[in-house]
C-alpha cells in the first residue's frame, strides 16, 4: 500500500517535472529525425513515384484519348464522304432507271399510238364501208320509192331508167 508520503511525491504529471526535459528532449529529437528518415528515404519515394505513375497514366490516357478523338473525326469524314458517295451513287442510279423508265415509256407510248392509228384508219375504212353501203341502200330506197311513185303518180311515163339517171344525179350531188 501506498504511503500518504509517497502520493504526494508522485503528484503531478511526470512528463512535466522540469528534471526529465533534458531526457525527453533527446528523445524527441532521436524520433522526430527516425520519422524524419523514414520518410524521406522509404514513404516520400514511394509516394512519389506513384504520383509520378498516376501522371504518366494520366498523360497517356490524354494522349490516347486525342488519338481517338483524332481516328473519331477521320472515321466521321469518311463516313461523311462515303454518304455523299453513296447519295451520288443512289442519284445516279435513280436517274438511269428513270431514264430507263421513259424509254420504256416512250416505247409503249408510241407502239400504242402506233395500235391506235392503226384500229383508227380500220375504222375508219369500215366507217367508209358502212357509209358506202348505206349510201348505196339510200340511193337503192330512193330509187325503189322514186320509181313507185312516179308510177302511182304517171302510170303512162313510167320510166325505170329515167327515173334511176335522176334519183343517181341528185343523190351524187
């Protein structure tokens, strides 16, 4: 057990009693240059080395990342210029099968003016044909009714070919 003597001696903070400062000095300075070398020659090389690392990375990840954006653009100027090819191309095609059309066009249009010109003057040669013959069955008519009423109307100067002679004039007229 303690003495009440030696609690009074003991009072205090130890690390403070003035008669240890000379002591605890040395052994700060003894820590403080332990820390000092341990960090100048173990932890800042290691550190500094990995920033160093992590610049290059940095630096080379930037300098890819041009060279991307580099390839990006003349991958986008040849995309570019390979649409407007293209387009060109497309243009070009479109206007041949156009043209190409109009041909067939012109060529189905002028076989079917060609067919049409040819049904016209068929009809119009049976048009004539009937006209012709309906002509013919008038001046027939005429000729039948011309001769019957002159015989209805002059039984003594009933003259068949008289009677035909005039009804022909006056139909030709």
């Amino acid at each position: 057990m303690a003495t009440p003597t030696e609690g009074a001696e003991a009072s205090g903070m130890p690390q403070l009693a003035i008669e240890t400062f000379p002591n605890q000095i040395f052994w700060l300075l003894i820590a403080l240059a332990v820390i000092y070398f341990v960090l100048a020659r173990i932890a800042l090389p290691r550190i500094g080395a990995t920033l160093e690392e992590r610049q290059d990375a940095i630096a080379n990840d930037l300098e890819r990342a041009a060279d991307y954006r580099r390839q990006a653009e003349d991958a986008e100027t040849a995309y570019e210029k390979a649409l407007a090819d293209a387009r060109a191309e497309a243009n070009r095609i479109a206007d041949e099968a156009r043209a190409e059309v109009q041909k067939e066009v012109d060529a189905a249009m002028a076989k079917a003016d060609a067919e049409i010109s040819e049904q016209t003057a068929e009809s119009e040669k049976r048009i004539a044909a009937i006209r012709d013959e309906a002509a013919a069955a008038v001046e027939s008519v005429a000729k039948d009714t011309a001769q019957a009423l002159v015989a209805a109307l002059t039984p003594d100067l009933a003259d068949d070919a008289a009677v035909n002679a005039a009804v022909s004039a006056r139909v030709k007229s």
